[in-house]
C-alpha cells in the first residue's frame, strides 16, 4: 500500500515567493496533519483535518500560512510571502477515525524548504 | 507546543545492548506513542500505549507508563545497527483531540 506522499521532497526558493507543499494521505484516512521540524523547536503541529474540514489550525504561525484540503485524496500548505525563518522540514500525516485518539498517525517523507 | 521531554538526548551503545529512554509530560493525557525517524525520513509509529495500560510490548521493545509520575520508558533489547535512529514520545492529551505533542527526540547510535 501507498503511504503518506508528499511533493516536493526539496524546495530551495528567494524569501518572498510563494511556496505550496502538497500531501496525499493513506487512502481511507480521515485525518490529516501538517506538521513542521526544526532543530530549535522540534516538531510542532501546524493544523489538522477531519474529512476535509480544518478542526485546528491554532499552531499556523500567522496569516501568511495556509491550508487547504479540497478533496479526501490531496492537501496543500501554502507560504505566502516566505521567509527565511520558515526554512524546515514539513510533514504530513493521516490516520483512521476509527478508534479515536487512540489511532497512530502514517507520516511522509517531509518536504525539506529552504528559504535564501 | 512541546509536551514530552526525552532523556537522555543522545545514547551511544554496541550491538546486542540493550537502550532504554525516558519520556516526560505535563498534563493529562489519553495516550502516549513512540515513533521512530531515520535520518531524511518521515516518522514511523513504534507503538501507543493508552492512559490506563502500564505496560506494552512489542517486539523487541517494551514500553511503560507511569501516569503518576507523568513519564514513560522505551526499552529497545538486543539493539541492532538498524536501530540507529531518532526516538521521539508523543502525547495525545486529554483536551487537545487528536493533536500529537512530540518531545525533542533521543538520539539513538548502535554501533557494530
């Protein structure tokens, strides 16, 4: 089976373009969750999805994130303007409503942005 | 925001030992999980262990949760190279639904 893809794997961009990562989750899985890593902070939950509706997005840094999840098969992160101190690791994760909480999250690869 | 802490930060051992991990957290939680990532990679989902489980095993390894003391062990046995990786503890908490709050991470090297 498939799991959690995500695209690009590397994004090296000028501070102040666009920048839009994108995740398809395990086919079936309710939830979605972006998710970004940095040496300073760790891993830190960005905002998450139940059915293509956002249920949390109070860990997005401000207003030049944003996220979207259009259908069950496909999400995107979007940076707009980027800027140096976005530079990290983004991941996404889904996993199954059944169970609950009690449920593991299927992570990607990660996109790995770099903002010059 | 950071929920669980791990110790030690970095665990150097040979092949064969065995490595054991600590997680710490501060609120109430429904359940704690251990991923695994390799260098370049995503995380992986080691095991969860609910609020009220002491103990669980899988494997090679055996977690437990003392929700007393708010911490949790990872035990790896018989530690192979493979093993090498970064081990994070993540909690689910009681008032956050299905956020994961993920501790800084142990560094785990096994060598030959």
């Amino acid at each position: 089976d498939a799991g959690v893809i995500q695209s690009p794997r590397h994004e090296v961009t000028e501070m102040g373009q666009e920048v839009t990562l994108r995740c398809k989750p395990i086919s079936g899985h309710d939830y979605l969750f972006w998710y970004r890593q940095t040496m300073m902070r760790g891993l830190e939950l960005l905002i998450y999805f139940n059915n293509n509706v956002p249920i949390d997005d109070s860990g997005m840094p401000e207003d030049r994130f944003s996220a979207k999840m259009p259908n069950a098969s496909f999400s995107t992160l979007k940076i707009q303007p980027s800027e140096p101190r976005d530079s990290a690791v983004y991941f996404c994760a889904s996993s199954l409503r059944q169970g609950g909480s009690n449920q593991p999250q299927h992570f990607g690869d990660g996109t790995r942005l770099s903002i010059l | 925001s950071q929920q669980g802490e791990e110790d030690p930060q970095a665990l150097s051992i040979q092949e064969g030992e065995n490595a054991t991990m600590n997680c710490s957290y501060k609120t109430s939680i429904n359940n704690l999980q251990w991923y695994r990532q390799n260098s370049g990679r995503g995380l992986v989902h080691l095991i969860l262990i609910r609020s009220n489980e002491r103990e669980k095993h899988s494997g090679r390894l055996r977690v437990t949760l003392d929700t007393s003391k708010k911490s949790s062990s990872l035990l790896i046995t018989a530690s192979r190279a493979a093993d090498t990786a970064s081990y994070f503890c993540a909690t689910v908490n009681s008032n956050s639904g299905y956020a994961l709050n993920f501790g800084k991470g142990t560094s785990l090297l096994v060598t030959p």
